[in-house]
C-alpha cells in the first residue's frame, strides 16, 4: 500500500515552499514525510586521480548534512514525523528510484512506493530557465506516482 509523501530537497526557496505543502498534507493524511537529498557522484577521472572513495562520500555526506539543516528544522517545528534521505547520482533518476518501493514487482505499480511527490519547480541551478527545471520536468515524466510541482510564491 502506498505511503509517505516524498520531497525532493536541495535548499532552495522552491524546495521550502514543497516542503511546506507536504506538512499540510502529511497532517491531514497522518503520514511520514520523506526528505531526499539528491547529491553528485563525483564519478568523472579527475576526482579519482585527486580523491579516494572515502573521502568522496565525506563530501557528499557533508554537503547533505549542510544542506537539509533547514529541512529539518522546518519539519521539528511542525512536529510531524520524517525521514532524511541521501542518494547519490542524477537527481530525476534517484527521486524516480526512491517513489518506487524496493519489492516492487515492476515500475508503476500501483499499490506500492510513496503516495506522491512533492517538489520545487526550479532548484538551486541558475543557469536553466522556463517554467520547471531540468529535474523537476524529468521526475513528472519518470515517476510511478503523482507528482505536484509547487512554484515559488512572487509574494515576497
């Protein structure tokens, strides 16, 4: 049975914003919310001449931790259950991975993985433009589940 609202978060304002929107429904629905942190591999020649694989994964987990600091304090606030979530690799592909239980039979199954996706329009890349971002556009078209983008508020 489907559970868990996940969240997609790299400390954006965008990010935030979701974040916000899965603690209401997560509090409607009394359900866990699942923070994912999607971080690089660093997997290129360069980094392997320069650097051994224990300390890749130290920076990686460090810029994890750095990064979900506000997450966690946002979702402490709101006294709601979660989980914080580190994987490593191309973001659409690892949020994608992670909406979809570890037992499942076949992708897209419809009884198993978390219930939604909620995330950001745009991340923290200020480089793409348009109404969504590279990843966010890849998870809609990728996941198992239904995906909410939440746009930044202008409201500022």
């Amino acid at each position: 049975m489907k559970h868990n609202i996940l969240v997609p978060f790299d400390g954006s304002k965008n990010a935030v914003e979701a974040l916000q929107l899965a603690i209401t429904l997560a509090k409607l629905l009394q359900e866990k919310i699942i923070v994912l942190n999607v971080q690089p591999s660093f997997n290129t020649v360069h980094t392997k001449m320069f650097f051994n694989k224990d300390n890749i994964r130290a920076y990686q987990q460090q810029l994890f931790e750095e990064t979900v600091i506000p997450a966690k304090k946002i979702l402490e606030d709101a006294c709601i259950e979660y989980e914080l979530k580190l994987r490593i690799g191309d973001p659409k592909d690892q949020i994608s991975k992670e909406a979809m239980a570890e037992n499942a039979v076949q992708p897209g199954c419809a009884t198993t993985g978390v219930r939604m996706i909620i995330m950001g329009s745009r991340g923290m890349n200020p480089l793409l433009s348009g109404v969504l971002g590279s990843v966010s556009y890849g998870v809609i078209n990728a996941a198992t589940c239904p995906v909410t983008i939440v746009p930044f508020s202008c409201l500022e």
